[in-house]
C-alpha cells in the first residue's frame, strides 16, 4: 500500500512581478504560484499547493517571499535543497526559488509570519529611471518634500484601523500593526521602508501614494494621519505603481514559538475604540 505521509517545506523565492498577473493562481493568467506549482508537481509527479506569506499583486516584486508546500516524502531526495538546481532548470528566469529546507514543526508560511517587510523605489531624477532598474523604479520628476514625507509617515506608526489605505475585502479585517514606516534619499533615489504584522490589500502602495501627496505638497500631514478615522476606503489616497514596490523579507519566531503564533494569528482583530491605541 502505497505511503500518504508528508513533508513540509520552506521555499525561499525570489521574482520580477512585471509580466506576471500577481502572485495567486489564476484560471488562464500567468502567475508566480502557478509557475512555481507546475514545475514543481512534475518533479513530485503529483499535484501540490502553494501557501504564501504575502500574496503580492500584479507587477509587485519579490526578494525574500517565503511559502510552503507539502509534498510525499517518499519523493524526497535526502536533501531538498537538492531541487533549487532542479528547479533553475525548469522555471522561467523572472522567478527563482532560491532556497528550499524541511520545515520546522507547526511552520505555516502565512500564519506563522510575524513581520512582512516591504521596500518601495522611485527616482525623481528628470530623466526618469535608469533603464537597468526602470522595472523595480518608479519615475517620480517632481520635487518633493523628504522631511514631511517622512513626519507624515512616522504619525501613522501603532495599531490602527487603516481602512482608508486598503481595499476592501469582505469579511477581511483592517486593522494592522505598523512598525517601521521611513523614507530615505540617495542622490535621486527615494526608498520607503514599510514593515507590519501584515498588510491588507493595496495597503503599502497606499501609504505611499498618500506619502508623495504630502511631499508634494498637494495635502498636510495632519490630512495624512487624519486617514486614520476613516473606516472606508479614501477616494483622496492616491494607491501608487506596482512596479516600485517589492517584498524584501518575511520574519518569524524561533521554531518552539510557531504554534501559538499560528493560533494567535487566526483570531480576527476587533474594531479599533477611538482613541485607545495610539
């Protein structure tokens, strides 16, 4: 009789978003999961599924994307990371799997995750961006204000409802932790680094869009903070270009601590109390 025992494991990947439809599968699209599902259910030689830390959307990147997958562990060799060799060989060159190791007890790509870090790109150089990068830099040829950008930014930092940054998804909860939301120049080169527990849908570009207005000038930063008493989506909130933006690492707890964090996880974050967390 055929074994029907299983292995977990981690994927470390890494993609250009550009031609891609996003990352989860889709009928007649072209996606990340869906690269990386085919090549890898032929080496199997049996259908599997990918889960994802951050399902990113068309045209966003990845460097530090992290998912699992279960697979027979009958079909293993005696060492998985044997199939990153395997996998170059098979997957198009805008997506890698770069690293690929048995999973520790309780792993789940998604709900183990304790921090999703994102990095955004543009140039304000006049020329726009630079050909080799023009896929990952947004052309961004107006002034704008770094300092207020960044104050704007810092006042959205705690646990907050940012309904107004997100598209909705029904039933999908808005409230998230933002930890780290700065802004940094090099000659032309502007990056905003963007770390939460998680985001919601359109949420990072959002808050850049919402960034650049106030860098331009165009709105205050006390408008900007104000988006946090919102409790739907803002017409004003500009949501910025896909391209710009990439998912740069994914954080998790030390292995004995993987089960509660999934727990925790599951459990859907209540509305926030007005003035209660600030």
């Amino acid at each position: 009789m055929a074994s029907h025992e299983t292995t977990r494991l981690r994927l470390d990947i890494s993609y250009d978003g550009t031609d891609f439809s996003g990352w989860a599968r889709q009928p007649g699209r072209r996606t990340v999961c869906g690269e990386i599902e085919e090549r890898l259910s032929a080496i199997v030689r049996t259908p599997v599924l990918l889960t994802v830390a951050g399902r990113t959307d068309a045209g966003v990147h990845a460097s530090g994307q992290v998912a699992h997958v279960d697979v027979p562990t009958a079909a293993l060799p005696d060492d998985p990371s044997r199939w990153v060799r395997r996998l170059a060989r098979f997957l198009p060159r805008d997506v890698r799997v770069t690293g690929i190791s048995v999973a520790p007890e309780h792993f789940d790509a998604r709900f183990s995750a304790i921090r999703r870090h994102y990095e955004y790109r543009l140039t304000t150089a006049v020329y726009g961006a630079e050909p080799l990068r023009a896929r990952d830099t947004v052309a961004w040829p107006k002034a704008v204000d770094l300092d207020a950008m960044h104050r704007a930014s810092q006042s959205l930092l705690g646990l907050h409802d940012f309904a107004a940054f997100c598209k909705r998804r029904e039933g999908a909860t808005t409230v998230r932790e933002l930890q780290r939301y700065d802004w940094t120049r090099k000659g032309d080169i502007l990056t905003a680094y963007v770390s939460a527990d998680a985001f919601c849908w359109s949420m990072v570009r959002s808050l850049v869009g919402a960034a650049l207005a106030v860098g331009e000038g165009r709105r205050s930063v006390e408008w900007m903070t104000a988006l946090l008493e919102e409790r739907e989506r803002a017409a004003s909130v500009a949501v910025a270009p896909a391209h710009g933006l990439s998912l740069v690492r994914v954080d998790y707890p030390a292995d004995e601590e993987l089960a509660a964090r999934n727990a925790a996880t599951r459990e859907m974050r209540g509305p926030i109390t007005p003035g209660c967390c600030g």
